[in-house]
C-alpha cells in the first residue's frame, strides 16, 4: 500500500455533509458526477453547490485521487539526485492546495511530510464553493485533528491571499484537478502574486490535459520556472522550448503516468459498481520550481553518465515472445523521442520487474544496438 493513511467508505461515511440514505443514492449521485466531468461539462459547476454530489466526490474521487501525490513523490525521487534537499524544501513551504474540493491535497501532503509536521509552517486550502470548504474543513478536522491548526480555509482571490500570506515564506503552490476549471489565467495570476517556490499541477491523463498542462507550462518557463518532473530542465529552457510528443501527427501520444489503483476493497467495489475504472490511473504531474539548485542535480542525474541514459517512458507499446518495446523520451538537452526494444533473453531474472515499469518512471539504459535513427535495442539497469 502506497498511501499510509488507508481511506476506506466506512471513515469517509462519518464526515460527510450528506448522508446517502442507501448506496442506490450514492451511485445515483455518482453517476450524475462522472457525467458532468466528462460527457456534460456543461454542467461541470453544478457539483459545488450540492451538498449530494460533494459528498459523492468525497466518497470516490477523494480516495482515487489521493494516492497520486505519492506517485508523484516517487517519481519525482527517481529523476532528482538530492531528494532529501528537494523534500526538506518543500516541507518549508507554506503548502497552498488551489482548488483544494474535500482537501484533497491538503490531506495527502499531511500524510506524506507528516514527519515534518513540527515545522511552523503553514497551509491554505483555498476553493470557490463555501460547501465544499465545509467538507474540506470536515475531513481535515476527521482524519488529521492534530494538524488542524495549521489548516486555513477561504475562498481568497490571488490578490487577498497576497495579503494574507507571509512574503518571508517560501511557498508551494498546488493545483489538483482544478486547473481547468479556475481556468490558466487565473492560475497565472495566483503565480504573479504570490510567487511560489514551488508548482505542481496534477491532472487526469489525457492528451487534452497534456496539451492544457504545455501551454501554462511554457508560460511559467517565461517567468524563470523551471521543470523538474517528468522533463529535464533544459529540454523544455528556450530556445530549446519544445517537446517531441507535441509534434505527433500519425499516432497520438502524449506524455503522462498510469499507476495501478490500490485502495481498499470497498473503494474498488464502489468503482465497480458505478462502472469507473481505477484498476489503472491515467493521470499527468508537472512539477516546476524556481530554484536553481534543483537544475544542476536533475542534470547532473539526467545526463549520460558512465554510458548510461535515462529517458521517461511514455508508452508501452508491447510484449512479443522475444522481446518488451517502450517509447522513451531521452532526458537530455535535446530531446528525442526512441522506441527501445529489450530483448527477453537479456532480462530472464528480471521479466517481472521490467513488465511492471510504470508509464512516468524513469528508465536507466545502454544503447546495445541502433537499430535505426529512432529505434534502439538496449540493456536495462534496474
Ligand atoms: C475536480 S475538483 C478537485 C478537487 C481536489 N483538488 C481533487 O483533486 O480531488 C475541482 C475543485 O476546484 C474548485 N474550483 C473551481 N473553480 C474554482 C475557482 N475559480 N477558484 C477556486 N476553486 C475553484 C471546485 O469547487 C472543486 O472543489
């Protein structure tokens, strides 16, 4: 289990704004919000007003989610050399959770740095519908009383959390499945004011995301952030400002993780029930930061070193009686996209860990064979 703090319905149930008179309500209402993400978006702000479907998004989305952030970290852990810098740094941070729906976020990073909880620092979760701070604000009570204190909740505007943050503090801005709702420019404008440290944005997994997450991204480039997951810095500095999945055209590809979803059996009965698949979650994490620290240790560990490269997989594109291929997007200045062949015979006593390479980890390899400018065959370091 990845995410210590276990969420199953049974403790979530207890918190909840709405009480489901039965579990046909609870899928009814479910439905209804899995439509308005996806088919009806239309329809997407009607959740923040109904005490039912907040509390449906508690019950689903809440532990789906939240197992993400420590993805994150892990794969953030494997693409920085000086992790505990990076992670001490962080945990200084005032953590600001934008969009934050029942604190998603805020209860995932009081999870995950819970050891750095004596810190004074601070953390604001900030969302626009007053219900849904409420519920927010019932399950940090619930399921972390004793960081209670620490935990603000509001509904501030970039220009009044200004006012209310410290400018001594160095801060970490988070945007969870919000951003395309608050929309890019309000974000911006959140970035413009209070100058975080540190930006994550976690969204769903798919190409349009992709696409939404390279054009905030290359405007946060343009303020001096730096990107230090999933790409190396300097593929994505101007002028090197481009990214070799954008210029697809025959086959769609885009860059993000797919992690296996491992909650607790009610969860994965629940998911079943209402026909949404978490067995595998697609879903894409940017983190930048505005230190430059960070870039000397993701270059020095992203670069060739002793022959070894290190690329991102992006998509798995199959097994064959004699071999595993991966699309891998080299982590060096200039990017380049490869397709890597790895031949069965070569990893026997490894098969099972290399089949469970997850799209967003980082592979470390050696070039064994160029088979063609794009297509290399290659010896894996695990
Ligand atoms: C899909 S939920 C994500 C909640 C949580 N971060 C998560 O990942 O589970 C999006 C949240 O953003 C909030 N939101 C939408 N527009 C907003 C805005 N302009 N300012 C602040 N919050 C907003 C919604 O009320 C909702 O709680």
């Amino acid at each position: 289990m990845i995410f210590s703090m276990k969420l199953n319905l049974n403790n979530l149930n207890k918190l909840l704004l709405h009480t489901f008179k039965d579990e046909a309500e609870l899928l009814k209402n479910l439905s209804k919000l899995h439509s308005n993400f996806t088919s009806e978006r239309g329809k997407i702000s009607e959740y923040r007003e109904s005490i039912a479907l907040i509390s449906a998004y508690t019950m689903f989305y809440l532990p789906t989610n939240i197992i993400k952030f420590k993805w994150m970290m892990y794969f953030l852990q494997h693409t920085i050399n000086d992790v505990a810098k990076l992670e001490n740094d962080m945990a200084d941070c005032d953590f600001i959770d934008l969009g934050t729906g029942p604190a998603t976020y805020v209860l995932a990073y009081l999870d995950y740095f819970s050891k750095f909880q004596t810190k004074n620092n601070k953390i604001y979760a900030i969302d626009c519908s007053d219900l849904m701070l409420k519920q927010a604000n019932l399950c940090v009570q619930s399921l972390f009383p004793i960081f209670k204190e620490k935990v603000s909740f509001g509904k501030w505007k970039a220009h009044e959390l200004q006012k209310i943050v410290s400018s001594e503090r160095k801060k970490w801005l988070f945007v969870g499945h919000s951003l395309d709702e608050i929309g890019q420019e309000s974000v911006l404008n959140y970035v413009e004011k209070i100058n975080p440290k540190v930006i994550t944005f976690l969204t769903p997994g798919t190409s349009s995301s992709f696409k939404e997450l390279m054009i905030i991204g290359h405007e946060l480039r343009r303020k001096r952030y730096t990107m230090i997951y999933p790409c190396h810095f300097s593929c994505l500095s101007p002028p090197n400002d481009h990214c070799p999945l954008l210029k697809q055209t025959q086959e769609e590809r885009w860059c993000h993780q797919v992690i296996k979803g491992d909650f607790s059996e009610d969860v994965t009965r629940l998911s079943q029930l209402a026909s949404i698949d978490r067995r595998y979650l697609p879903f894409i994490a940017h983190i930048y930061v505005c230190d430059s620290d960070y870039e000397t240790n993701a270059n020095a560990n992203a670069n060739t070193i002793d022959n070894k490269m290190r690329g991102r997989v992006v998509k798995f594109i199959g097994e064959s009686k004699a071999d595993i291929q991966l699309d891998v997007c080299i982590l060096k200045e200039q990017k380049q996209l490869v397709r890597v062949q790895i031949l069965k015979r070569d990893i026997r006593d490894n098969l099972k860990r290399v089949r469970s390479i997850l799209l967003g980890d980082t592979l470390t390899f050696e070039i064994k064979k160029v088979i063609s400018n794009d297509f290399y065959r290659i010896g894996v370091f695990l």
